[in-house]
C-alpha cells in the first residue's frame, strides 16, 4: 500500500526509532509516548485492521504477541507488567489503516482507558 503512513515506516520512507525488527514484524517507539515504555508493534503485511484477520493471516496475531513477551523479559518491563493495546475503527480509536499494537509499561495503567 502506498499511501500508508506505517507501510512507509517499515519500507525506511519515513524515520523511526526502531525497537525490534524480523523478517514479519517491526515494532518502534511511538512518537507521543504515553508511559514511560511506548512501543508500537506492526506486520510488514500490510493489514488495515484487527476486521481484516482471516485463518490465513491471523498467525501473525501471536507471532506479535509472542515477541512482546520476548521483548518484555529482553526490555526489563516483564515483572511491573504492561498492556497491549489495538484500536479497531473510528469509534475504537485507531487512526492509522494498518493493524498494530500499543505497547505500554514502566508505569501503573489505569483502567478503565479514555
């Protein structure tokens, strides 16, 4: 997709800090972090949505969720805990059209959100 704004960060268009990269995802720092430890996870697939997993590509769902255990424990964030977000539409939230995850940690979140 060329107009993606996430699809260029993946393809080096666009900066980033990088946090961790393989061969199916790429995850970076967000750019108005809201904790100390804020990270966004995102398949080099381009997907637009969690309404757009299948059988066929839903995997990529755990492979993602797999790697943020990893780079929990790796990152130092694994004992205090963290929580993963994804925004699925307008009303979710989600203001990018490529599928990704929030990662959030080294502070106490709050619930309920927003």
């Amino acid at each position: 997709m060329t107009d993606c704004l996430f699809c260029k960060i993946i393809n080096g268009e666009i900066p980033s800090q990088k946090v961790y990269e393989d061969d199916k995802i790429y995850a970076f720092n967000d750019i108005d972090p809201q904790a100390p430890v804020h990270f966004l996870v995102i398949p080099k697939e381009h997907i637009s949505s969690a309404l757009e997993l299948s059988d066929a590509n839903a995997g990529i769902v755990a492979h993602i969720f797999a790697t943020v255990a990893k780079l929990a424990r790796e990152m130092g964030f694994a004992d205090g805990g963290y929580r993963v977000v994804n925004n699925c539409g307008a009303d979710g939230g989600q203001t990018v059209g490529h599928l990704h995850f929030h990662v959030l940690a080294g502070r106490n979140i709050g619930w309920p959100p927003g």
